[in-house]
C-alpha cells in the first residue's frame, strides 16, 4: 500500500500553520514544513508537530519550494497543503484505497473557500489537484503553479475524500493589497516570458480583480479570452465568468451583453445564468434577468454558494421591489431562507 507525505510551505504565517497542522495530526501520515524565511514563531510552530522542517532560500518560484518540499519527504506520494487550508473532513482509508486504483493520476481534493467582498459573504466550492507520485509528477510555475507530469503527457485526475475551508482570500485590505501586489510581479514575470500563456493572462485578471482595479482586470481577461481556450478546461469557465463580472464591475454593462452568445456553451452552468441575471438587470433589462435568475435555480449544482438558490431569489425580489409589486418582492424575498439581505428587506418591507 503506498504511503501519503504531507508537504507544506510556509513564511511567517505561525498561527495560520499550527491551525493547519493541528488539523492534519490525526492523518497518521509524516508532515513536511519547509520554511522559506519566516521571522516570527512559524519554525517553533512547525516543530511542535513535526522533526521534518527544513529551510530554502525564497527565489521567486512557488514551484521550485513545493517540489523542495516533496523532495525531503520519506513517501513517494505526496499531498501538498497550503497553511491557509484547514482540513475539515477526511475518509483516509477511501484514500488509501484510491490511491491503489489510480495509479500514475492525480488526486483532487475538495476545496471550500470564504471571503467576503462589500458586504456580501461568499462560499466557493473547487476541487484542485494535490495528491501525486513524485517520481511521475512536478510543480511547474513560479506563480498559481501546477502539477505537470515529468515526462510532458496528459494525466488523467480523481476525486478523494478530503474536504478543506481555505481562507486565503481573506484578509484586511493591507493584506490583500500586499498578495495581490506580491502576485502580480510574479505573474508578470511570467508573462514577459510566455505572452500567449491564457493561464497567466487569466491569472494577472484574477489579481487586479482582487484588488478592485476592475479595468485592469477587464484588459487582462480580454487579452485571455483572445486566445483560442478549450471551453471544457475549468479555468476557462472561471475566466469567462469573472471576465463579465470585470465588464459590470468596470462600467460596461452593455459590452457585457455581447456573452448571450455563450449561450449554447455555458447554458448548463449555474454561475452563467446568475451573471447574464446581472448583466439583464445593469441593462433594465428586468425581464430578462428575471429569466435568468430563475433559470439559475433549476440547476442542481454550482461553485459559488447560493447562485442557484438564495442569491438568485434575492436579486428577482430586488428586480420587483424596484418595480413597485412589493407582495411579488416579499415572496421571493421569503424563499431566501436565512440570507440576511433578505431579511433586512423583508422587516423593512412589512
């Protein structure tokens, strides 16, 4: 039966790491730390849980520390944890067991992420790849990096009974600022190298987006969407998605009118729908994003929490309440459940 490593690289994050590692104690399987120049208690943290901490010397590459990392592990199978992530839930032996039958793939774990952008709460739900064999597969990118497999083929992935919150995205606005910064100088090193890579295109967005500089998020997904994407690639969907979140966001809410066409692509994607209800109803559109809204909540599933359900309802109340026909407001306000905006126009409505 293989054995599982868990590798973590980490700086000056003491307090975010021992709440990691607290969470991992119970996994029975070897914890690597790899410190890259922390000045705080990160270190002393580490070995409280663990003998295997090393040091390497931060060069800009967030691949070259992972694959540090899974180099000092005891095990070939390697699960890689970022210390912002909290392990929630765990079926190790369904591991195990997976890891028999999926040889020479790579495992994917269940990524649930928390921020808060305005006043709005989100719940982000992904799956990601972490879980490979060193000896078939590497990172690769000095920013967002990816597991690539070490002899260039295509590899097919699974799915594995590990559950973590990830709370990365949060922050105070220094902290964000000081990330985003941080990634945006990677990433663009990345660029000046390979200026037709839609990932680090996608990526840059991404950043700028995080930080509300909303145009020049809108350059950058433009510059992406420019290239030829394959539409089945995850990221691809993502990209299209907050590429009309840009355009609202940046004032071009008609420009955005120009995704109707994704229609036939992306019809099954709830987050679509939710964003073309949006675009509608920047656009006064009120029927329209009625339909689309609702045509949101008839899908089953989705990646950002309450798009099919509670969001959606809430903005066809708002679209009501705007037009006068408050009992039609209050009934979709209802269906909201405990969403608090709801609540807020429901005890001022009555």
């Amino acid at each position: 039966m293989a054995v599982i490593s868990i590798c973590i690289i980490t700086k000056n994050e003491a307090q975010k790491l021992k709440k990691c590692l607290h969470a991992l104690e119970k996994s029975g399987a070897e914890i690597v730390v790899t410190d890259t120049g922390s000045t705080d208690d990160t270190v002393e943290i580490a070995r409280q849980y663990t003998d295997s901490v090393y040091y390497f010397e931060w060069c800009n590459d967030f691949a070259a520390a992972r694959n540090f990392a899974a180099s000092k592990a005891q095990n070939d199978i390697i699960l890689m944890v970022d210390t912002d992530e909290y392990l929630t839930c765990a079926d190790w032996k369904s591991v195990y067991d997976m890891l028999d039958n999926h040889r020479g793939e790579v495992g994917r774990i269940r990524r649930i992420n928390y921020f808060t952008r305005g006043n709005d709460g989100n719940v982000y739900s992904e799956y990601v790849n972490r879980l490979y064999d060193r000896r078939l597969f590497r990172y690769e990118g000095a920013i967002h990096e990816q597991i690539v497999p070490a002899e260039g083929e295509a590899y097919d992935t699974f799915e594995v009974e590990l559950v973590f919150d990830h709370w990365g995205y949060e922050g105070t606005p220094e902290e964000i600022e000081a990330k985003t910064n941080r990634n945006i100088v990677l990433l663009t090193a990345e660029y000046e190298r390979n200026s037709e890579d839609a990932y680090v295109l996608y990526q840059l967005g991404k950043s700028y987006y995080m930080k509300g500089d909303y145009d020049s998020a809108y350059e950058w997904f433009a510059k992406a969407t420019a290239i030829d994407l394959d539409i089945r690639l995850e990221y691809v969907v993502d990209l299209i998605i907050s590429y009309g979140y840009a355009m609202i966001n940046s004032g071009r809410q008609e420009e955005a009118l120009g995704m109707e066409g994704l229609m036939q692509d992306l019809g099954d994607v709830a987050e679509y729908d939710f964003l073309m209800g949006l675009i509608y109803m920047k656009n006064m559109l009120f029927a329209e994003a009625v339909d689309m809204f609702l045509e949101a909540t008839q899908k089953n599933d989705c990646q950002m929490e309450g798009v099919n359900s509670y969001k959606a309802f809430y903005n066809v109340g708002a679209i009501y309440e705007c037009c006068g026909d408050i009992e039609k407001a209050l009934e979709y306000y209802r269906m909201c459940g405990s969403y608090s905006k709801a609540l807020e126009r429901i005890e001022l409505l009555k």
